[in-house]
C-alpha cells in the first residue's frame, strides 16, 4: 500500500505494474517471483486480493478441483476427497471463503515478504497513473517492462452486475447473494442456465425448498463437463476425448458418443444442447437439477414486472411475491483476442480453454523468459476464447492441441509443464501424436462443414 504521501509525489516505479489481484493477477505474479528478480506493483480496485471472489455468495464454491486452482507455489485444500453431498468421491472444491483466505495468504505470507512486490488495494490504475479510492490521491505508476492487464477476462458475478433486462416497478429480483435474507415467497424464478443458476437451485434444494416452487428460466440447454472425468492425476481423462473426436462422423455424433463415454453430461436428454461453456457437474448434481421440472424455454428474458415475465418468444405469469434470482451475469465472457505480448504490454487471456489460472501462470512463465522475443513468445501464448457454442468446443479443442504441440518442442515450456501444480496433466507427456493428428483432421473437417 502507499504508505505516505511522499512515497506517491515520487511516484512509484516497478518492472511489471499488474493490473488486477484476481486468480489471474495472482498467479501470473507467483511465477514472475519464482522465475526472475523482477519488482511487481500490483494494483487493485477492492480491499483486498482474490478478484470476483470478493463479490460472490456466500454458498459459492470451485467448480473445478481445488488442486487445479490458484498458485504454483502453494496447494489449495490438502488432497481431501469429499464423503457425502453432490461432489462425493471426488476431489474437493474450495469454498469462496477458503479461496479469499488462501489468496491473502498468499499475499501476507510470500509476496510481499518477497520484498518485490507492491500491493496498491482500493486503487485503479490508468495511463501510468494510479488513482486511490478513499482519498483521491494519485500518482504516477511506472513499468520498465511491461503493464499487465489481469483483467481483461471481465469476470463478473450478479451482485455487481446489473440483470440483462428490464426490471419494472414492484418486480422482486435480487442477486443469489440475498437468497439466504428471504423468507416464505410466493416461489423462485431461477433466471439463466449457467454455473451460478445450477448454484442457486441447488441451494434452494438444499434448504428443503419444493421443486415445484421453482420455475427455470433456461434460454440455451448446455452441454456440460463431467467433474469425474477432470479429477488429479489418473483421475483427469479429458485427453480421452481424442480418440472420440478421431473417430466421430460429425459433430452430433462426437458429442453423443462423448457422452456415452462419461465425458459429457447434459440435464434434458431428449433436447440437443446448443451451449457449451465448460460448466462442470456431477451425476448426483444433475439428478438434482433435474427435479425442477417447470423449465421456461422461451428464449432470453427481456422484462420482468409485478405480473409478467416477457421473454423473446412470449410471456408468463408472476407474481410481486415471487422471488426472480438473477443469474444472468457472464462470467466467461467471450473477449475478443488480442496478443498476449504486445510491446510494453502483456493481456493476459486463456491459453489452455477454460482454464484461467493455469494460463495466467504460464504466460508469467513465459514473460520471465530472457531468451525469447515477443513473436516466440506469442507463439507459445496462443490465446483460446472462451468458448459459447457446440461448434466453439471443436475449435478450441483444435487450437489446444496446436498449442500443446507448441509447448512440447520447447524445453523450457515442457519441464515448467512437468513441475506446475496447476497442469491437470501432471508430468506426463502430451497425447500420441498420431492420434492428436487423426483428432485435428476431423475437427477441421468439422469446421469447414
């Protein structure tokens, strides 16, 4: 923090000033540290690290292994498998709390013991400057190398974005962050069909909520991962997609044969999904999803009032009583790509699909590399957008397999891959090379159909 007002008439110089203390930030700092002996300011809107998850209800976990998350340098959880709930017999998801707790962790106890880093909270920075939000001061923030911005992934969560729709007079809509303050509504409208969505039914289940109390609003059904298949080591089958996808005659048939195989999962089997954004579910999970049953398919909502819901493609009845959870706020916002190494500035994206930490970190790797020039280093850093659609998954599952093949042929990117905690991979090798050629065949046959 600045600590004078001396200190910000000086201004502050750094080699890297990081724009961000979100699980990005976060992780590509942990590896400028492990790495190099560059200064870091981090810089930081909120009160403290940990991004989004500051603003996130409190019944929030990972949806993805703890093991996978957050910093090289430090495990998240301690190998724990789940006895009982919906994640039973399968690696532990940190809670919301455990991820804010272990991120300041992180900060108090390594970074800034480092001696090498500044963290600058309750700050914004633009164009060189740095602006502090309780008093107003300002002051110059220098990079020598490079300005990184963590935040230009946008993730954002319903208590700080405003719902997609028109909310008229008298109509009840409130974030899932408030569902815990209401008592005895006339019913629960769950509007969106996203992580945050299932979430929230699955808390109102929790609460001995009736299922038909709960109407769904779910303009897309979605294909969905299944969490069994993305468990550490042995446990992560994921690279069993290739000889599916090698062997698919089109892309239906690819994704069904998926999930005949257990990778994919989707809630209504009798509807073709036409989303694919790398939400992840159990078995036990999908089949409580599946008791609500009064699912509104009628495309996005586009106003809510004390009597209606009007949608894309006609309106239902509500009530003034009746709670609508608004879960519509993206939080994989599909981004328009730019390179990742760009002159005096680094954009951190996803280089690994769906997998943000994992590629903050690498990139950090990568940027801490003296040998390489910025085209090498782009080469290596090949961003992979989120994916939206079906079609996005057979895109970026090409684009991951170029990007493997990348790695691979550079020593130092291999033993970085062999030893970081957050590869699900682990220290194996990529896939064989004939059936990652067979795999990239068919997606691009898929791709110019």
């Amino acid at each position: 923090m600045v600590t004078s007002s001396s200190e910000a008439d000086r201004g502050v110089v750094a080699d890297y000033v990081v724009v961000g203390a979100g699980a990005m930030g976060m992780a590509f700092v942990d590896e400028i540290l492990s790495h190099s002996d560059a200064m870091v300011a981090l810089v930081e809107r909120r009160n403290r690290p940990g991004g989004h998850w500051n603003d996130a209800y409190a019944h929030v976990r990972l949806h993805q292994p703890s093991f996978f998350y957050g910093l090289n340098s430090a495990q998240l959880g301690s190998d724990h498998i789940d006895e009982v709930g919906p994640n039973q017999g399968l690696s532990e998801l940190a809670s919301g709390a455990e991820v804010l707790a272990y991120y300041d962790h992180a900060m108090q106890r390594r970074f800034l013991p480092s001696g090498r880093v500044q963290f600058f909270a309750n700050t914004e920075y633009r164009d060189g400057m740095a602006i502090v939000g309780p008093s107003g001061e300002t002051f110059e923030l220098t990079a020598r190398v490079a300005v990184v911005d963590a935040s230009y992934m946008k993730v954002t969560v319903p208590s700080t974005t405003p719902p997609r729709y028109e909310v008229g007079d008298g109509a009840t809509v409130i974030a899932p962050n408030a569902l815990a303050s209401c008592v005895n509504p006339d019913g629960y409208v769950i509007v969106g069909a996203g992580k945050t969505a299932f979430d929230a039914i699955m808390w109102l289940l929790d609460q001995q909520v009736a299922p038909d109390s709960i109407r769904w609003v779910v303009p897309r059904d979605s294909w969905l991962i299944n969490r069994a298949v993305t468990q550490p080591d042995a446990g992560f089958k994921i690279g069993d997609q290739l000889q599916i996808i090698a062997e698919a005659d089109s892309v239906e048939s690819m994704w069904l044969d998926l999930e005949s195989a257990g990778q994919m999962l989707r809630i209504n089997p009798d509807r073709m999904p036409d989303m694919y954004r790398c939400a992840t579910v159990t078995e036990i999970e999908l089949e409580q999803l599946r008791r609500v049953t009064n699912v509104i398919r009628m495309g996005r909502v586009r106003r809510i009032t004390q009597s209606s819901i009007d949608l894309d493609d006609g309106s239902v009845e509500t009530t003034p009583g009746t709670l609508h959870v608004d879960c519509t706020a993206d939080g994989l916002e599909r981004r328009p790509v730019v390179p990742v190494f760009d002159g005096r500035r680094i954009t951190l994206q996803t280089v690994r699909a769906c997998q943000q930490v994992f590629s903050a970190a690498l990139i950090g790797y990568i940027a801490s590399r003296t040998d390489l020039n910025e085209a090498a280093k782009n080469e290596l850093a090949g961003v992979i957008p989120h994916p939206d659609t079906p079609m996005d998954f057979v895109s970026s599952s090409m684009a991951h397999i170029h990007n493997v093949g990348r790695w691979s042929r550079d020593a130092g990117v291999t033993r970085w891959m062999a030893e970081a905690r957050l590869n699900p991979m682990g220290g194996g090798g990529g896939p064989d090379l004939g059936l990652a050629i067979a795999a990239v065949a068919k997606l691009e046959a898929f791709l110019a159909e």
